[in-house]
C-alpha cells in the first residue's frame, strides 16, 4: 500500500451510513463491489473482474475456473509467494517448479522443459511488479495446448508490452492485502476475458445460496464452491483505491527510472535486466553481484541507506521453503495430490540451481515512494559509495 486517505475513509462511512455492508442486496449491479469489478475490468481491459477476499482466494477460483484438479501439473516459479503453489494444491492439482531467469521472473526455457503431457497450466509471477515475458510464455503455452493464469498479486496496473497484467493470459489474478500496491488491507481479484471461465470462478467464490438469483441469470454451473465474497467495506475502499493507481505507479516509476540511472554507472554490480520496463510497476531496483556474498555485503553495509533485501532471504518467497509443497503437505493425508499425478514428481530444496544462484546474488532496493527526486538521486549516490 503507497496511499490511503480521506477519500478511502469517505468510501467506508457512506457504506455504513447506507446499513448495506453486503455485496448482494436489491439492486445488485448497484453495489460498491459491482461498480470495482466494472471499473477494474475497464481498467485492466478485459470482460469480466471478479472481486475477492483475498489473491489466494482468486487463485483457487481462477484454478476452478480453468478446471485444474486431481491429476493435473501446473507450472509455477521458483521465486514467488507460496500461495501461488498452495492454492494449487487447494484444488487437487501438483505445482511443478521452474526455475526463474536473471530477471526474477518465470524462465520460459525451463518451463518448456517441465510441460509434460499431464500440464493444465502455467503461472508466470511478476514478482515485485516486474514483468515475466509473457511474449515467449504465451507462445508456448499456445504450442503446447496449456493454460496461463497471470498472476499479477504484486502488479496491479502493469503492463506487458501495453497490455495490463491480468489481460495476457486465459485469467489472472490481483492481491489487495496490506503489502500490495493498491490495498483494502486484505482482497483480491479474478480477470478474465473467458464467460466459462468467470462462471465457474463465480461459483467457486460463492457456493452457497447469496447471488442464487444472478448465477441463475447468468447461466452459472452447479458445483460445490466455496467462500471468497468480498464486503461493500472492501469494494469501497479499492473503489478509491483504483482511482490512485496509475499515480501510484508514475510516482514508482520516475523514482526508479532516476535510481537506475545513476546505479547502471556502478562497477560492484549490474542492473537486473526487465522484460519490459514501460510496464514494469517499478516497486524495486534490482542490482546484480558476481557472487552471493558480494551481494549479502553490499546489502549490510548500506541497510541503513534504504531498504533493501535479497529474495534468498525472503522465507515463503523461496520454494525451498515451502515446506508443505516440499513434503506433500495437504490438509489431509488422503487429500495429498501428488498421489494423484499421473507421474512420479520429484522436486526437492535443490531443485532450481540457478534460481537459488540468482536470488543470492540479487539485492532488491525499494524504490523510495515518499521521497523527491532529487532526494531519490542521493540515495543512489549513496549506494554508489
Ligand atoms: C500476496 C501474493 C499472493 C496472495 O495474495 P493474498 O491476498 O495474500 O492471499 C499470491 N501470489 C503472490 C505472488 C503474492 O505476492
């Protein structure tokens, strides 16, 4: 989250003072939550947006949505928050691993050399607001007959080549949680272009009986689906939210535009390559070191010039750590859907060499949101010393 403010706050006290804090009410096209999803459509360039609680919530749905299950793979990266290989595994399918290249993002290489018969899907990540080259990743996935869910949790309002995130592939998903660019403290969102799709993400999202009389309408399949509706407080605030982006993200981009400027001069390390820098959401600078311990000494000796962190060290964001896709970890033993993949998958801590090589030797800079930009400028210089 880079602002909120009065009118977030304004937002909320009208759906208060209005006594309607649940999405489906008389008049339901009328609601908070209706309006975000026609505003984040608009915004983002496809049909239909679902709203949800959460971006693992949307990527369950959107998996529904493809119709992912027991006896699929679907390809994920080596660097991305856990979720997106946990809500695999939510719906019965295996997350095959695949090393990300120097960029950060999803390999198109190694993917094509995990793509086996049994593939469903593919989820390239733009980690950090960079984009995954969804050219190479696209083409492939039309080769092979798979899928692409577009994970665009730390993206929103990116592009690819001018295309918003969430509009490359079949479906994509936002995040809105507290740590995400825009934010209602937690929240989420399906995308797609795809009327089956969104049917079945729609009724994966709400299974039970509140929105009976628009899925009805709408011509919605019968399964058993889940809970992942938002509330008018949610859809209210990303209402206001979604009015910030695109200053949001010019404000992002001059600041790392004027860092990476003055950083390209350094001798100690290189400037991580960006698929596409136009529509890159500018949240990091990423520099490059020869080894990993250059990389952790650069990154000691000025912690206290910015913020910065190299993805190794980030936790669930490193697949090494992902101890329940690691062990096969579902919420119950006869649930586990490894023993439902069609092919032995073996994937340990040491499976993607080079993706552990690069996010040691990788330190990710926050670009500065608060600051000018000749205070930028000096913080750079400052990481040039
Ligand atoms: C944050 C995040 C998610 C999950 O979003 P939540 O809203 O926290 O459920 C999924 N994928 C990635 C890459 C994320 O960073």
């Amino acid at each position: 989250m880079y602002e909120m403010g009065s009118r977030e706050a304004e937002a909320v006290r009208k759906v208060i003072e209005s006594g309607q804090l649940f999405r489906y009410h008389e008049g339901e096209t009328a609601t908070w939550s209706a309006r975000f999803e026609r505003d984040l459509a608009e915004k983002v360039g496809v049909r239909y947006a679902l709203a949800t609680s959460s971006g693992t919530g949307a990527t369950v749905c959107a998996l529904v949505g493809l119709g992912v299950g027991p006896g699929d793979e679907v390809i994920v990266p080596a660097y991305t928050f856990i979720a997106t290989a946990l809500a695999v595994m939510t719906v019965g399918a295996v997350p095959v691993i695949a090393e990300v290249d120097d960029s950060l993002t999803l390999d198109p290489e190694d993917v094509e050399r995990k793509l086996s018969p049994h593939t469903q899907a593919i989820i390239p990540v733009h980690m950090l607001g960079l984009p995954c080259d969804m050219g190479k990743l696209t083409r492939l996935a039309r080769k092979h007959k798979v899928k692409v869910l577009e994970d665009a949790a730390q993206a929103a309002g990116g592009s690819w080549r001018g295309k918003r995130f969430g509009a490359n592939g079949d479906v994509g998903i936002y995040s809105f949680n507290y740590y995400k660019i825009i934010s209602s403290g937690e929240g989420g969102a399906v995308l797609t272009d795809d009327k089956d799709i969104y049917h079945r993400a729609l009724m994966q999202h709400d299974g039970g009986c509140a929105f009976f009389s628009l899925a009805a309408a709408e011509g919605a399949p019968v399964f058993a689906g889940g809970n992942y509706r938002v509330s008018e407080i949610t859809t209210a605030i990303l209402c206001e939210q979604l009015k910030r982006l695109d200053g949001i993200l010019k404000r992002l981009r001059a600041r790392k535009a004027a860092m990476a400027e003055l950083l390209a001069r350094s001798e100690a390390f290189d400037l991580s390559p960006v698929r596409d820098a136009d529509g890159d959401c500018a949240t990091t600078v990423g520099l490059r070191f020869d080894d990993a311990d250059a990389a952790a000494a650069f990154a000691e000796r000025h912690a206290a010039d910015a913020s910065m962190f190299r993805p190794i060290d980030t936790n669930r964001h490193v697949y090494g750590n992902w101890e329940a896709v690691m062990e096969h970890v579902a919420a119950h033993p006869a649930m586990d859907p490894f023993q439902w993949a069609k092919r032995k998958i073996d994937q340990g801590p040491d499976c993607c060499p080079r993706s552990l090589d690069v996010m040691g030797r990788t330190v990710c800079v926050r670009v500065p949101y608060g600051l000018t930009l000749a205070e930028t400028r000096k913080l750079a210089r400052r990481l040039l010393g």
